[in-house]
C-alpha cells in the first residue's frame, strides 16, 4: 500500500493554488484601484458643486457675455461661497481641482442648428472639474453638461444638467 502523495500530484496542486491566488490577488489589485478613483470623482463632483455655488445660472444676467467662467480652484471657489476657512483636511482634499464653465454655442451662427436664436435661446454649458498635474500624464477631469433656456422676450430663466 502507497502513502503520501507523489512529487507529480504535490507540483499540479501547487500550480493550481498559484493560478488561485494570483486571481484572487488581482481581483484585489483592481478593487483599490477603483476605491481610490471613486473617492477622485466624489471629490470632483463637490467641487462642481462649489462651483454651481460660487456661480450660479440664475445670476447670468447677459448669457452671450455671462456664461464663460475661466478656471478656478476649489480654494478659490469655497472664498467665494464662505468666510469660514478651509479645515486641513478640506484643503487635502480639494488641493489641485479645478472648475471651469464655457458655453459651448453662444458663438454659433444663426444658420447652425445648435446656435441660441435657432433653438430659442438655448444655451449648452460644458462644466469641466480637473484634477491632477498638468505637465505630467496624471491629469483627470470630468465633465457635465447642462443647460440654460433664456428667453429674450421674457424675463425668465430656467436650467436643468446631466451628468
């Protein structure tokens, strides 16, 4: 009668528990990955949020002048909304995002179809919350869109977004 196992069974089994493992290790790799991206977008969408504050549509008086806001940082965006600085950890957290507003067919010609005269004073906003480094490959951002219906012959304004 035989006892044990044979050099040939040990070796398959270990082949078979190192394809487990590295499986299992990769599953991993990829799960924090994505922990740390979904905490880069949740950051990203309160800045867009600080951004709606600091600017908000219902303020564009003139949307064919209004409506473009160059880049801001979020430091600069949370000044705007409130006195009370910054925490340590907010300043963390925010360090290196961005906000940007443009609309993207104010300048079209009455003959395009996306222009504002043609669509009835509809205007498409592109919000844009970037973050990383500009002069390294690191560099994120995440954009939104909306959109603001101004009507010329009335005095309203109304907007919706997508994301």
């Amino acid at each position: 009668m035989k006892r044990g196992f044979t050099l040939v069974e040990v070796l398959l089994a270990t082949v078979i528990l190192s394809f487990g493992l590295a499986g299992i290790l990769g599953a991993m790799s990829q799960a924090q990955s994505t922990m740390i991206y979904s905490a880069y977008y949740q950051t990203a969408q309160e800045v867009m949020d600080l951004g709606d504050m600091a600017y908000p549509l219902s303020d564009v008086e003139d949307p064919d002048q209004d409506l473009d806001i160059t880049e801001q940082d979020a430091d600069d965006l949370w000044k705007m909304i409130t006195d009370e600085p910054m925490t340590k950890t907010q300043k963390e957290r925010y360090d290196n995002y961005t906000w940007e507003r443009e609309a993207l067919n104010k300048t079209a010609m009455d003959k395009d179809e996306l222009s504002p005269e043609r669509l009835g004073g509809l205007y498409i906003i592109k919000l844009t919350v970037g973050w990383g480094s500009k002069h390294i490959s690191g560099e994120r951002e995440q954009i939104s869109y909306t959109v603001l219906w101004r009507n010329k012959n009335a005095d309203t304004t109304q907007s919706s977004s997508t994301n």
